[in-house]
C-alpha cells in the first residue's frame, strides 16, 4: 500500500504539538513529510523536534529563515576559542546577529543547545546546514512547489534554482497573487501566520486561494499546527497545548 505525503509548517519548538501531529495522521514509514522551515527558535523544545525528525529518513526539512539564523550563530559560537583567536573570534557582525537572533526569540534555541554535549551540537548543526532551500512535489496529477516563505521577484519562467536563498526564506509571498498559471500548480509556503493573510486575528487555518497553500497556522503563538496531504487535501490540526 502506497504511503500519504504530508507538509508542516512552522513548529517553532512546539515538540508535544508535532509528535501529537504526526499520531493523529498515523505518519508511518511508508508516508513522507515535508517541513516547511522554522524548526526552531520561540517553542520550548527546539532541539527535541531536530532529533526526532534527524531519526526519521522519511522526514525532508526545508529551510527557513529561524533555522538560518540559528546555524549562522551557533556555529560562530561552537568554534573553540583558543589563545590566538580569543581576541578577535567574535565580529561586531556576530554580536548583532547574535542580537537579531535574541528578539526573534532564538533564546531558547540558544538555551537548548547549551544543554547538549559537543558532540551532538555538532551533528544538529550539520544537520541543520543540509536543509533544502526548496522542493518540488509531484503526486496526484499536481506539482507543488515547496518554500519557506515566498518567491521574491517571481517569473514563472525562472527555474527555482536561480532564487538567491533569501529570496526563498525572507520573501513573504503575495497571497492575493497567483503565480503559477497552471492550476495544477500550487505553492505551498510557511512564514506568515495565516490569520494575517485571512485578516482575521484568531482564524488560525490553512489558507487556500489563488494557487496558495499557507500552512503557518500560529501554534507558538497559542494556534495550531496543521498537516496538509498532498494526496487528498485532508488537513489535520492540533491545538497548542
């Protein structure tokens, strides 16, 4: 029997909501995930949720622009210092990115990987340096394109691969648009909480309009956090807990 393929976005920490998730649509070996970037930072357990998906070779993550924040900082901080670079390791760059990180709430990412041994700091950095910056999805007669946030500058004849990354995981996409003229064609994004799309405060759903799948149903900031199948359209939500 064929298996069911899945896209989450936006777990932000939320550890207890995801493996929650995963349960009520009976993710199995045989099905697949895709997850849509901003694993990490805000949420309570940041580095529980890398080690789950790290486990699982039927789990695809996808950059976004916390993840990238993330490794840029911590692997300039998991360098060892020693008595010829301790005066100079650290930029005045790496201090305000260690600071734009901190207020968007990278503290307990930061917290969480203080509490880890060497070793394993090592293998979630290499892990989260193997991100994907995009993927594209065909099943069920329909491709979906797969990004963090949007395609900046979109023209449909561009080939993905010639977006800079922060067009991909910064941009947030123009949900009033339609980018693909096929409409078979579908981008499926993360980053921007679906209740500023939908302009309604509390209506934390997957947005579906104009060839958009918008998956960040706000679980960190007291949402959800959805699965959407690919194959069927089914959307499965769990609260924040």
């Amino acid at each position: 029997m064929s298996g069911k393929t899945y896209v989450i976005a936006d777990i932000h920490g939320c550890c207890r909501e995801y493996l929650n998730l995963l349960e009520k649509i009976r993710f199995s070996e045989q099905d697949e995930l895709y997850v849509l970037g901003d694993v990490v930072d805000r949420g309570p357990e940041p580095v529980a949720v890398l080690r789950d998906m790290m486990l699982r070779p039927n789990v695809y993550p996808i950059l976004g622009n916390h993840d990238y924040m993330a490794l840029m900082v911590l692997k300039r901080l998991a360098v060892e210092i020693t008595r010829e670079n301790w005066q100079n390791h650290l930029t005045p760059e790496d201090m305000r990115a260690w600071l734009e990180w901190m207020e968007e709430g990278g503290n307990t990412t930061a917290a969480a990987f203080s509490r880890v041994s060497n070793g394993e700091r090592e293998e979630l950095l290499s892990y989260l340096s193997e991100f994907s910056l995009y993927e594209e999805v065909f099943t069920a007669g329909k491709r979906f394109v797969l990004v963090h946030g949007g395609l900046r500058d979109f023209r449909e004849e561009k080939p993905l691969e010639e977006y800079h990354f922060a067009d991909l995981i910064f941009d947030r996409a123009d949900y009033s648009r339609r980018y693909f003229s096929d409409p078979n064609t579908f981008l499926v994004t993360g980053h921007t909480p679906t209740p500023a799309i939908w302009q309604e405060p509390c209506r934390y759903e997957v947005y579906q309009k104009n060839g958009h799948i918008a998956l960040d149903c706000g679980c960190v900031f007291g949402g959800r956090l959805a699965a959407y199948c690919l194959e069927t359209g089914e959307i499965v939500y769990v609260d924040k807990q």
